[in-house]
C-alpha cells in the first residue's frame, strides 16, 4: 500500500529541488542547479526503490513464482 507520507517527502523535496534549480539558474550556475536536480531525482529514486521491490514481491506470491 502506498504511503501518502511518502507522496508528500517526494512533493517537498520536488518543490524544495525546483525552486533551488531556479534560484541557481538565475545566478548563473547552471551546473551546479543540474547537480542539485540529478541529486534530487537519486533521493527519490531511493524512496521508490523499497517500493519496487516490494512491488516484485508481491507479484512474485501472487503467481506463486520462485
């Protein structure tokens, strides 16, 4: 079951990612706001990962596979 905590952290961190990207960007930083996106999009990736593999799992009982 999905968490709505989870969709939150993912929400906030989108939110907190994007307004950095944009605060870098107007700077004249564009590299270090495209190292502070590809950060963002691996911490997410990370909270999705234990998703996934429960997802497998669950699949994986359904059908009774080994």
């Amino acid at each position: 079951m999905l968490s709505v905590d989870l969709i939150f952290k993912i929400a906030g961190l989108a939110i907190i990612v994007s307004v950095l990207h944009s605060v870098l960007k107007q700077a004249g930083k564009e590299e270090y706001a495209w190292l502070v996106t590809l950060t963002g999009i691996v911490i997410v990736l990370t909270l999705v990962t234990g998703l996934i593999a429960d997802f497998f799992d669950a699949v994986r009982s359904t059908f009774q596979l080994p």
